[in-house]
C-alpha cells in the first residue's frame, strides 16, 4: 500500500483526467507509476551492460598488451 500527497492542482488535474477516462485516480497513479518503473529499470539494465561491456574490453585490451610485452621480453 502506498500514499502519495499531491498539490492541489495535480490532484484536479488527476481528477479531470480520471473523469474523463471513467478512471479511478488510483488506476492512473499505478499506471503512471509501473511505466516510470519500467522506464528507469530498463535505463538502469542498460547502464549495467554498457558498464560490463566497456569492462571486458578493457580486460581485453590489457590482455592483448600484456602478450605484446611478453613477446617482446628476450628469451632468458
């Protein structure tokens, strides 16, 4: 269960809305609610793959350096 306080305004803006939806103003704040979720969850999924992305290929990258070197170090 969650309450929410609005200003006055929003609240007949809400009501307004729900009205002319033949709505519930609960109906529309749960919509409105879950889509933000979706919306930043999925920005949220996003940032972690870039991340884990960009962090293997600079994993990559340094194991590609570290051969290099190694194959340029002389023969002991």
């Amino acid at each position: 269960m969650l309450g929410v306080r609005l200003d006055s305004d929003l609240e007949e803006r809400l009501a307004a809305v729900a009205r002319t939806q033949g709505r519930s103003k609960s109906d529309i704040a749960r919509e409105a609610v879950r889509r933000y979720v979706e919306r930043h969850d999925e920005a949220f999924l996003a940032e972690a793959k870039r991340q884990s992305l960009a962090a293997a290929l600079q994993d990559s990258r340094a194991k590609d350096e570290d051969w290099a070197a190694m194959l340029a170090s002389p023969i002991a």
